[in-house]
C-alpha cells in the first residue's frame, strides 16, 4: 500500500493512488523499447549506486524513473510527446516546483546513444 508521508506534501493521495497503480503496473510491464533500454542500466543501482523506481506515482503523475535520495525524474518522450507540449510544460513546471531535478530523453538518444544518457545521469548524480 501507498503510504503518505506528511514531510512531502506532493505525494499521492491514498484515492488516486488506487486509481494511478493499476496504470503504472501495466506500463511496468509493457515499458516502450526506449524505457527498456535504459531501466536495464539503471535498475539494481548500476549507476552511482542510486536507486531508481520504473513508473513512479506524484501526486497526479506517473513519471518513467525516479531517484528518491536525488529527487531526480528520468522522463524517456516518446512520438506522443510531439503533440502533448503544453500538457508537457504543466507536468514539468509543477514538478520543478515541488524541488525535483527532471531529465529528459527522446527515445533516440536512450536508443542510438546511451552513453551520452548515462554520463549526463552520472553528471547529475555527482558520482564519485
């Protein structure tokens, strides 16, 4: 179960929770090649020893990867992207407001240059 934390507001009520998870299972198990790709190098805290969650609940969202320990938010944009930029913007804007760190890749770069994915990750987790 969902369990509040009253130290960050933003998170997911209990109600929308039950309604979000069954959402963020099925994209869990059904990532796009893009995600897939790039949770096989972020899984079992492969990079920087952080640990990241597949398809994470805040507040109203479901975001493709999260670090807790960081407040990072991997967002991998597929083609559906090119037509929901306003959608977009509000997602970003409310969680940069809530002092999360987002980045975010086209399916390309996760595909044709991974490496470039992973250093910028690395980058920004400050890895020793």
């Amino acid at each position: 179960m969902h369990k509040p934390d009253k130290n960050y507001p933003w998170n997911t009520s209990p109600a929308l929770w039950d309604k979000l998870k069954p959402l963020a299972r099925q994209m869990r198990h059904k990532p796009t090649p893009a995600e897939d790709h790039l949770w096989q190098h972020l899984r079992n805290r492969q990079i920087c020893d952080a640990k990241f969650r597949r398809q994470h609940g805040i507040d109203r969202f479901i975001v493709d990867f999260y670090c807790a320990e960081s407040r990072l938010i991997i967002e991998v944009d597929g083609a559906i992207h090119d037509y929901t930029p306003l959608e977009d913007a509000i997602r970003q804007e409310f969680l940069e407001a809530q002092s999360f760190t987002i980045l975010r890749f086209s399916n390309d770069e996760v595909l044709l240059q991974i490496s470039g994915v992973l250093e910028r990750i690395s980058e920004l987790l400050k890895c020793e």
